[in-house]
C-alpha cells in the first residue's frame, strides 16, 4: 500500500491548561481536513515538532513488534507513542517526580493516574491562584488539583520484583502492612500469585502527599499492555495518564494496548458515533466486570466525568491512531477549525466502515489471550468441531517470531464482524467481563492481606462515599432537567 505524505503537525495555543498553569503550547494534529471512507489512511509521526525529514513508522510494525528492546532508539521510529505523554503542569509534573526520587529501590517506569491527577470535575479555583507553587512543596499538589487534594495514585514498574520489595522494606517498612514482616519473598509470592499482579501499598506520606503506588514488574506489565490477559493495567493506561519514567518496551506494548481499545471500541459502536461515544466506550472497558461497578462502591457517573472533563487528553491519546486506521474517520465540519482540537466543548462527529472485511481484520488484530477467548466463544456459538478449529487456529497463529505474519481476517474473523450489530456487542462484552472478572476481584481481596483492614476499610469507606455523592448529583442533575421545560412553558 502507498503511503501518503507524512503529516505536518501544527502547534495551537491552548485555551486551558491540563491541570493547573504551564501547557500553554501544545501539539496537535492536523484537523482541517475530513477524510472519506475511500481515502488511504495517513501515516502518523507524532506530535512532536515538525523536521524537515518527518518520521513515520514502518507498516509492518503491529505484525511483527519486537518486545524485546532496551533504547528508545530500537522502536519503530523517532516519534513513536508520544502520543502517550499527556501534557499537564510543569510544577504539579515536578511534585510527582520528586516523589519518585523518595524511592531508593530502582523504579523503571512509573506513571501516575486518576481522578489526583487528571480532575474528573472542573477546578474550583482560577489558573491565577496556581502559579507561584514551589515544585517540591506538597501544596504544588494541593494547587495544582484545584486546592482539592486527593490520593495520587502510582504505577511502578520494576525489573527484579523480589529485590525491589527487599530494598523497599529497608527503606519503607512503614508502607506495607504486617505481610511486609514475612519478607521479601512472602510479599513477591503474594503478589505474583493473586490477582492481576500487581502489590498496592496505599496511603502512605511522601514528601508531604498521601498517595498509593502499586508495584508491578514489567514483563507482567507488558504482557497484560499487549494480550490482555488481564485487562487490569492495560485498563487504567486506556486513559489519560501521567507517564514520569518511560520505558521503551513499555511504550511500544502501550501503543499496541490503546490501538486494541480503538479497535474493540469500533466494534462496540455503530457507523456513526460522537467522540464522547468512542471515549466512553474505551474508558468503560476496564469496568466492564469490575466489582466495584456491581457493588454500591463506585460513582455511576465515573466514566462519564472522566471523559467530559479531559477531552483533550483523549484526543491526544487516540486522535493520530484514527488518523492511521483505514476504516475510521473524523467527519464534522467543526474539524475545518484548525484550533477546534484545543475546545473542551467540541464534540466531533466520527464514521466507521462497517465492511466485513475492514472489520474481520480488526477482529484478527485483537490482543493475543483476548482474541483467544473471542475465538472459543464463537467456537460455540457456531458449533464448530474441535479438530476444524484447531486447523483455523494454527493457520491464524502469528507466533513465530522469525518471520513476518500480515494479520488479516479470514473467513472465520469475517463471520463474526458479520454478525447483527447487537449480538456481536454482547459478545464481546461477555469477553471483556470473563477477562477483567476474576483478576480484579481477586486483586480486591487480596489488598486485606496487602494493605491490612484498616487501610482497606477506610477505602471501602471512600468508594461508597464516591457512590452516594454520584447518586445525588445524579438525582439533583434529574430533577434539573425535568424543571427546564417546565419554566421555559412559564416563559
């Protein structure tokens, strides 16, 4: 396939800044044009400052990605997955990365993630009263947030999980709970044995911020970002989220992981669709079977606030992905605005091609363990013999690491992109749910052991708070509703 000129990046000035003052300027992709369903897709090469000899990535890359990198230099070009890097205040970034250097016990990649950091309703102060907070103060957190200061969350990823723990508890014993006096080795056991492997240790003080880090070693990490065996951190990076160390095989599985959300999502919608409606989908992905969700535990409206709160982030993250796949377009004329990407109340229009060829080969490019699972559902929808599916399976394997596979659908993937609209949703729900079910219920009933009961009640305690501040605003936002047509007959 032809590829089409590299795209030149534009730099537009923003109208807010992420979280607080400080990202006045920021890239974007080019958004004055609509593309039709016919056109060839245009290759993405990162918002990052425009050269004269841009770099885009090779168009083999997804069939063939190469986990086993050590530089930055080894990925499939210059640009790659910049999208990731979410721009938020200079000094709130600063706070964050000098709570990572409290940490004696090497931390390999570390982002920081959820409503501490990316606000999930609009700040209560103004960008004025933000600006003068020195970067190692507590109160650059406070400010930063709005001067509404919440647990800020943390993902580490380590290489060695035993010798980090063992470094840790020297350094930290007062992070763990009474588990920690077991030793390293009991911690590590814990960890890798339950759940979705991940050891949270919550509401701990440093440098002055209540925070909690879960600790992650990156093999498990990348697995979870490009299979999907779990979906329990592929999840939380299918969000906005603040990367403070890169790492390289890190950033090209989270670049697998976040086209696999584009992709199922696509699968999840209809051929027209808003923005709003592909971020909601992407974003509910991870609750999907979420105990949490189930149990009077979590805010109903979560998903939706966190879109509608950081639009622009979204479109940083996935805009130059759509940008690349042949069957998924923007289609709006608010696109022909060339700053329209920097307004938080744009709500753009989107179309997929609803083809089931287009959309077998998405079906085919689903994360290995998920894509798996997809397979054996429809194995028995179907009822197709054993001995016929292992023969499809082997001849779809894209295994073997010494040679380049296309994946591209069959007949086996174009049957199910063909099914009603409706069955093929709840298909892939019922996937999404058997996949994040177990791990992140488990993951919840091992942080009695991980964080002890206190910690885990006063978390508990959180979340119902959460659920019930949902229910009223929820109820008083209903009843606002029902009072405007009311008055506006009175007019």
């Amino acid at each position: 396939m032809a590829l089409r000129r590299p795209l030149q990046w534009q730099t537009v000035k923003s109208s807010r800044s992420f979280i607080g003052p400080g990202a006045s300027t920021i890239k974007y992709w080019p958004s004055n044009h609509v593309r039709d369903l016919s056109s060839q897709p245009r290759r993405y090469s990162g918002p990052s400052k425009p050269s004269n000899t841009p770099s885009s990535p090779p168009p083999d890359w997804e069939d063939n990605p190469n986990y086993n990198i050590s530089k930055f230099a080894d990925l499939p070009h210059s640009n790659f997955g910049v999208n990731q890097h979410i721009i938020i205040n200079d000094e709130f970034k600063e706070a964050l990365r000098q709570i990572l250097w409290q940490f004696r016990a090497p931390i390999r990649y570390a982002f920081a993630y959820g409503s501490g950091v990316f606000p999930q309703s609009k700040p209560s102060v103004t960008p004025s009263s933000a600006t003068s907070v020195h970067p190692n103060a507590p109160l650059a957190v406070e400010k930063a947030q709005g001067g509404n200061p919440k647990v800020i969350d943390f993902i580490f990823g380590v290489s060695y999980t035993q010798h980090w723990h063992s470094l840790n508890l020297h350094q930290h014993r007062d992070h763990y709970s009474a588990l920690g006096s077991l030793g390293s080795g009991a911690v590590t056991a814990v960890q890798e044995k339950w759940g979705a492997g991940v050891y949270f240790n919550p509401y701990v003080k440093v440098n002055g911020t209540l925070i909690k880090y879960g600790v992650v070693n990156l093999d498990t990490l990348c697995t979870d970002l490009s299979e999907w065996t779990t979906l329990y951190l592929a999840g939380r990076l299918h969000k906005p989220v603040k990367i403070l160390r890169d790492d390289p095989r890190v950033r090209l599985a989270n670049q697998v992981n976040l086209l696999a959300a584009l992709r199922t999502a696509l699968l999840l919608l209809p051929p027209s669709f808003t923005e709003q409606e592909l971020y909601g989908t992407i974003a509910n992905i991870s609750y999907m079977g979420d105990p949490r969700m189930v149990l009077p535990t979590e805010d109903p409206s979560k998903v939706a606030n966190i879109v509608g709160n950081n639009l622009p982030n979204f479109r940083r993250l996935y805009a130059p992905l759509i940008d690349n796949l042949p069957n998924v377009q923007f289609n709006d004329s608010k696109c022909s605005d060339p700053e329209w990407a920097a307004d938080e109340s744009a709500n753009v229009r989107l179309v997929q091609d609803m083809d089931p060829i287009k959309r077998g080969n998405m079906v085919r490019r689903l994360p290995k363990a998920f894509r798996s699972k997809v397979y054996f559902q429809y194995q028995k929808k179907f009822q197709i013999p054993q001995l016929e599916f292992n023969k499809m399976l082997e001849a779809a394997s894209d295994e073997d690491a010494t040679r380049i596979n296309r994946r591209e659908g069959g007949g086996f993937e174009r049957r199910i992109a063909s099914e009603p609209p409706e069955d093929l949703r709840a298909e892939i729900r019922g996937v999404i749910k058997r996949t994040i079910g177990w791990p992140s219920t488990s993951q919840s009933i091992k942080s009695f052991f991980t964080a002890g009961i206190g910690k885990s009640w006063r978390y508990m305690g959180e979340k119902i708070a959460n659920y019930q501040k949902g229910k009223r605003n929820a109820a008083e936002e209903a009843k606002a509703a029902a009072q405007k047509p009311k008055e506006q007959k009175d007019e």
